[in-house]
C-alpha cells in the first residue's frame, strides 16, 4: 500500500491541534472512551454495570452465618449511533490549480480541519442533548440568563448534586454553560477583583475559574429546549413515594417531551423528564422525587429554557473508534488514524484512488451515554 498520507502528516497533526481549540465544554468534561486501534460498527453496544442502593440490615449475633441480601446488578448499554465522515474530492487539475496558488498542502490542511472541526461540532451536540435530557432536576429561571448580579446559582447546583450522592471533592464536576452565561459571569466585579478571586486569571485571560467545586466551561452546542405543550396533567398515583421515577399522570391534553422541567403542586424541586410522557406515565430522572405527593397532585410543564448543564465526568460518556471496514481493507490506498491531543477524539483519515481522482476521508463512529442521571443537573437559562 502506498503512503500517500506521509508526506502530509504534519498538516494533518497541525489541523488536529487547530480543532482541539474549539469551544468545547462537554466533551473534555465527560468520559472519553477512545480508542485508535480499534474498529466499531454502527449499532454496536457498549455495556456497563451499576449496582444499586445497599440494604441495611440489624447485626444479629448467631453460630451461623448469614446469608447476607442478595443484590441486582444492573446492565446499562451505549450504542454507538454514529457513522460519520467529511469526503474531500480532488482531481488532479484540482491540486495542480493550488500548488500553482497557495499550494496544496496548505488548502488541505485547512480542509482537514474543517472536517474535525465539524465532526466534533456533532459529537459535542450529542453529548449535550444526551446530558440535558437525562438530568434529575433543574434550577433556575427558564428564558432568563443565570449570574446577572452574583453566582449563587453554582452553589444551588452543587446542593443538588451533592444531596444526590455525587463525589463532591475528586475535582472531576463541571459546569458547561453557552457564552451568553459566561459572559455573565466574567462581569460580576468579585470575579473580577484579584484580591477577591484570588487571581488574575479571569480578569487578564477572560479564563472561567472552578466555583464552588464547579469547573467552569463554556460550549457552543449548548441545547435550546422547546417545551412539549403538555397542560392541565394530574399525579395519578395515590400512593407515591420518595424516589418514585416513574410518573402517572392523566386529566390533561397535549405532549410532556423528555428534557421538560416539569413541578408538582406542593413540592417545589423542578423534576426533569427523562422518558416523554406516552401510555399513561412519564419517567423523571434518578432519584426520583424528593416528596411523596398527594393523588390528582397538578403538574405544570415549565417554560423553553436554554440547557446548561452541570455533572459528573462518570455520569456522561462519549465511546469512538474508527468505523469498520470490510476483512482484507476496502479500496483505500492510504489510511492513518490521528488522536486529537487535546479532546483525546479519534479520527481515520483514508485515502481513495478513482480515474484521474482522489477522494480523502475523515470519519468517526461514536455513541454518547448519560450513566447516572443523579450526577446531572441543569441550570436553566
């Protein structure tokens, strides 16, 4: 096999560290599960393992030993759901044209780029779709900008977390917010003050600095929700209790989608849903509810909200390889993988010989998971 590719490995490293630039928050705060050595197909599955809650039982002195209480393990899947490529077509004419110009190798360089940049564009979307709609709860104001005077909301957040159970003190939480939030939050003065920030960072670089345990992020796949038009819904469950994530509901007319904030008459946490309301019930995320609530409780769907999202890196994972290829190889003349140095994302480039034309290729074959929606909360904006 030829290496057609070697002479150009260096545009293709200097265009990977161009793309790790870009303005990412999800990807590097959650679990990169990559791998440049091997191969996925489509509607492959990932499986992972989650034990439940602990029973606790009285210690009972005996000259036996006890059974102990048996416990379920649960089985938790990713599928990868991505095939993706970016195809660049070039004729000979094409590349004489350039190297009589700016040179080839500098176009192509450019085109390599533009090619990560925008398959990572849709990793970091999926991966903000797939947090935001698998939270437990919500805080803020939907339709309304979080830090306008102060960041209190980052210590609301972390109650939120922490009262869930998240490791609050491993340094592995974020915080992604969209520019408009950040903007936000490099105007509040005591962000801004040395003496009060205990840096300069914020105030000479523009850098976010951890709050509250929080490492501040920003993203451009930061998620708009559009609220489903659900109304006049009623709890249909005279015996709920806490932690209950299944949620019946009836008496009411239109859709209640997952990603809606949704509050109970006589509780005030703001519930997410995680599976849309179909057949009678909907699904809130883990724990569940925080209050048993009365039958015929009223339920509202709250307002469109912007999507940021705080949570725990092992509570949202990005799985990516190479996509598969046939045994023996396809009718590539060239491949190469590269690792992304900064993301850590994997990409194959390949290179396909036709009559008096090449084609190049940039692809990636990937699946997001949200683990734990326990560790997931949103800050609504």
């Amino acid at each position: 096999m030829a290496n057609v590719l070697t002479n150009l490995a260096a545009d293709i490293y200097v265009a990977a560290d161009v793309v790790g630039r870009e303005l990412t928050g999800f990807i590097p705060a959650a679990t990169i599960n990559a791998n440049g050595s091997e191969r996925v197909a489509k509607g492959d599955t990932v499986r992972a393992a989650f034990t439940r809650a602990a029973s606790v039982v009285d210690v009972s002195e005996a000259m036996t030993i006890p059974e102990g209480t048996d416990q379920t393990v649960d089985n938790k899947t990713l599928s990868i759901s991505n095939s993706r490529a970016v195809q660049i077509p070039y004729t000979g004419e094409d590349i004489r044209h350039l190297n009589n110009g700016v040179g080839f190798e500098t176009v192509y360089g450019d085109q390599i780029a533009q090619a990560m940049r925008a398959l990572v564009n849709e990793m970091e979307a999926d991966l903000a779709e797939e947090a935001y709609t698998n939270a437990s709860r919500a805080f803020g104001t939907a339709g309304t900008t979080p830090f306008a005077s102060n960041f209190s909301e980052v210590a609301e957040l972390r109650q939120i977390l922490v009262d869930n159970g998240m490791p609050a003190n491993d340094g592995q939480a974020s915080l992604v917010l969209n520019t408009v939030a950040g903007t936000n939050l490099r105007q509040l003065a005591q962000l801004q003050k040395v003496n009060e920030a205990g840096g300069a960072d914020l105030l000479r670089q523009g850098t976010l600095l951890e709050l509250q345990g929080l490492s501040l992020r920003e993203s451009a796949q930061v998620q708009a929700h559009t609220k489903g038009t659900g109304s006049s819904y009623l709890l249909n469950d005279a015996s709920s209790a806490i932690g209950d994530t299944t949620i019946a509901a009836d008496g009411g007319s239109g859709t209640i989608l997952a990603g809606d904030v949704i509050t109970f008459n006589g509780d005030t946490n703001k519930y997410v849903v995680n599976t849309a309301f179909s057949g009678g019930s909907l699904a809130i995320g883990a724990p569940g509810l925080r209050l048993a609530l009365a039958n015929d409780a009223p339920i509202t769907v709250g307002n469109s909200f912007t999507a940021n999202v705080a949570f725990h890196r092992r509570a949202l994972e990005i799985a990516m390889r190479a996509p598969a290829v046939p045994e023996g190889g396809d009718a590539a003349d060239d491949a190469m993988t590269v690792q992304d140095p900064f993301s850590g994302l994997v990409f194959e480039i390949r290179v396909y010989r036709g009559y008096r034309k090449t084609m190049i290729e940039v692809a990636a074959a990937w699946g997001v998971k949200a683990w734990k929606p326990d560790f997931i909360a949103l800050l609504l904006g």
